[in-house]
C-alpha cells in the first residue's frame, strides 16, 4: 500500500520562528501545505545583528502562533501528523531550546513522534522537496550564517569539501552595507548601489584563491573596503553616490569571483566519481544575488551541470524544510526520543575539522 506521511516541521535557531507542514505520498513529490514565517527583525533593528536573548524570548513566545497558523493553513489537524520535526542544531542556543522544548511538548501531548533535525540538513535536502534531486549532488550553503560546500549523498550522509573560515559572505554583504551608510540587510543594497558602479576602479584582493581546495575567507574584503573608505573620507572629506557604487559593485565582484572559482574545483572533486545527472543546488539569502546567481550558473553550465536554485522562500530560513527532512528521516525508520538534546554546534560532516569563527547569526557549525 502507499503511504502518505505528514509532518509538522518546527525552526527558532536563528531570528524567523517558522513552522511548516509537509506532505508526501509514496514517491511523489511532497507538497507544502503550509509554511509559516514570523520574523523578528523589527526586535534587533535598533542593535544592528540578532540578540540572542531578545530572539530566544521572541521564539517562546511566536512558536505557538506559528504551529496554530501552519495547522490551520494546512488544514489538517495535530492528532492527525506522522510526526513532529524540529531543528535541533546548530545555532542560537536559546531560540534552538525553545523549539526542541515546544516540540516534545507537542509529542508528548499528542502522542506522536519526534524527529530532531539539523539545521544545515534542511537547507541541504531543500533540492530534494523542490525538485526532487538524485543522490549525489554538490550544495554551496550561502547565507548570512552558513558558507559551505557539501557533497550529499543520502540524508544523513554529508562531505563537507570546504567552507569558510572566518564571516559568512552574507554577514561581509551586511557589513559593507553598513560601513557604506546603506541599508540592512546588506545584501540587496549592496547588489542595487553596485549596479552603478564600477568594479575595476578599487583593488580588491580575492582571499585564499592562491591556495588549493575550497575553503573561502570574506573578512580581509570587509577590511579592505574599510581602508579604501576611509583613505576617501580623509582625501576628501566623505564619499560620493559614485564613491559608494564603485565600493560596492568591487566588492561584490570580489565575492563572486571567490565563490566562482572555489565553486569549479568543489564541482572538479564531486565530478571525480561518475555521477549520472550532475547537479549544484544552492541555499541561502547570498543565493538571491543576481551576479552571484548567474556567475554558479556559467560555472555548472560548463562543467556539464545542471544549475538549481529554489524558490528564494525556501533559500532562507523555514519551517518547510525541516518538516521535509523530517519526513525523510521517519520514512528511513529513523526517530528521536525526550532526550533529545538542542546543540549550538552540530556539524553536518563529522570527520571534518569545524570550522572557525561565529558569525552573527550563531555557530557556522
Ligand atoms: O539565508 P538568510 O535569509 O539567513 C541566514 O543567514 O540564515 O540570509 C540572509 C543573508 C543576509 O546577510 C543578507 O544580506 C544576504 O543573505 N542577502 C544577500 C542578498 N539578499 C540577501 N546578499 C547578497 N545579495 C543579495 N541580493
Ligand atoms: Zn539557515
């Protein structure tokens, strides 16, 4: 007989309290019948990055709202869910507990079971709810927390071939913004002022590119855009629309530049086994970039590989993939129990060394 499975996806590990229901029949591909994002950003707006404290109390409070809202959406009733699934790690410790706890609540009460989840491992199966992507195929996670290239080849079977080793390029994006006098968050002003500009007039230096494999390194571009700054503001006195559009548009080319090339030989290493249908998916709000978006695209192109990028509501932050790994894992027979514990750090690939630093929006795991 086929079986349909529905999951409650529950996700509070950073500043969107989200949750989500997922439903999948047999091997058909799972439909979303609800998600729901509340974000917080009008609580961490007066701080420029997220509070922890602030977010914690936040999703405490939002979790219920966002489980009645998906539920009603959805139509489908608690009594009536497979299971309850809930991002378990990585991230910010408060917003991750307060998850955890409202799903064993849910569980518990309800009698169904629980599926703990890692927070990358939604992002990285994201390919699998939206397109129905084959085992094995090559993520580039970019975003404000996370930069990393993994191989997935099941779903719980991931190879972290290289990451960051110190910001996020989403937190450079946001950090530029800032030093620019542009708006948060910094992505999008940044890609709109660069519009403008002129990429080639400051020199940018392109971090780790002289050094083999694919770790990457945004901060020293955050620094260099400080300098070329304020060397400006000292010749002359403040910066110009021509000035910030030229800085900005640098930048981003920089980025793109790292992320293309680091790219190819991530691709180079996945494509070292036959693989029948290549793919590079990506997640993450950087993902949104239109240079950055077209740059992996000529990347894949060239090297025989299709390009998928989800919808940008399923890039970023949700509840929709975690439901979605959830019901992949309690298909797999897999569950968790009330011990299930929340973790800050939780890398996805664990014979990989973790990675440095803690980016604005938590452990980069
Ligand atoms: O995935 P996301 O919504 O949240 C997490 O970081 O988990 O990503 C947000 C990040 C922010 O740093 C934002 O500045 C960046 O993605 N971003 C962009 C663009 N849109 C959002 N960066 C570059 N270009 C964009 N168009
Ligand atoms: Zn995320």
């Amino acid at each position: 007989m086929v079986k349909t499975l529905t999951v409650l996806g529950l996700e509070s590990s950073c500043d969107d309290t989200a949750a989500a229901v997922v439903q999948q029949t047999g091997s058909e591909p799972a439909r979303i019948l609800s998600s729901v994002v509340l974000g917080q950003a009008e609580l961490h707006a007066a701080f420029g990055g997220v509070v922890p404290e602030i977010a914690a109390r936040a999703h405490a409070e939002k979790l219920d709202i966002a489980v009645r809202q998906a539920l009603d959406l959805a139509g489908i009733g608690l009594a009536r869910m497979d299971a309850v699934a809930v991002t378990a790690g990585p991230g910010l410790i408060g917003g991750v507990l307060a998850g955890v706890m409202c799903a064993k609540g849910l569980a518990t009460g309800a009698g169904k079971p629980l599926v703990g989840i890692n927070h990358l491992a939604g992002h990285a199966l994201t390919p699998r709810l939206t397109d129905q992507v084959a085992f094995p195929y090559l993520m580039l996670l970019v975003s404000g927390g996370h930069c990393q290239f993994l191989l997935v080849r099941g779903i719980d079977d991931f190879t972290r071939l290289g990451g960051t080793i110190d910001d996020a390029p989403g937190e450079a994006f946001d950090k530029t913004a800032r030093l620019l006098g542009l708006a948060q968050p910094g992505g999008p002003s940044v890609e709109i002022a660069a519009r403008e500009g002129d990429a080639m007039r400051f020199p940018f230096p392109r971090p780790l590119l002289d050094r083999e494999g694919c770790d990457m390194s945004f901060s020293g571009l955050k620094t260099a855009l400080l300098r070329l700054r304020d060397k400006l503001i000292a010749e002359k006195g403040g910066l110009t629309i021509r000035d910030r559009a030229d800085l900005s548009a640098g930048f981003q080319m920089a980025v793109a530049d790292v992320l293309a090339e680091k790219t190819r030989r991530a691709l180079a290493l996945y494509l070292a086994e036959p693989v029948p249908q290549p793919v590079l998916a990506v997640a993450g709000g950087v993902a949104a970039n239109q240079l950055i978006r077209a740059r992996l695209e000529t990347v894949a192109g060239e090297m025989g590989v299709d390009f998928i990028a989800p919808p940008l509501s399923l890039c970023t932050d949700n509840a929709a993939m975690i439901a979605y790994a959830g019901l992949e894992r309690f298909r797999a027979g897999e569950q968790d129990d009330m011990t299930l514990a929340a973790r800050p750090r939780w890398p996805l690939d664990r014979t990989s060394p973790s990675l440095l630093g803690s980016g604005k929006k938590g452990a980069k795991a």
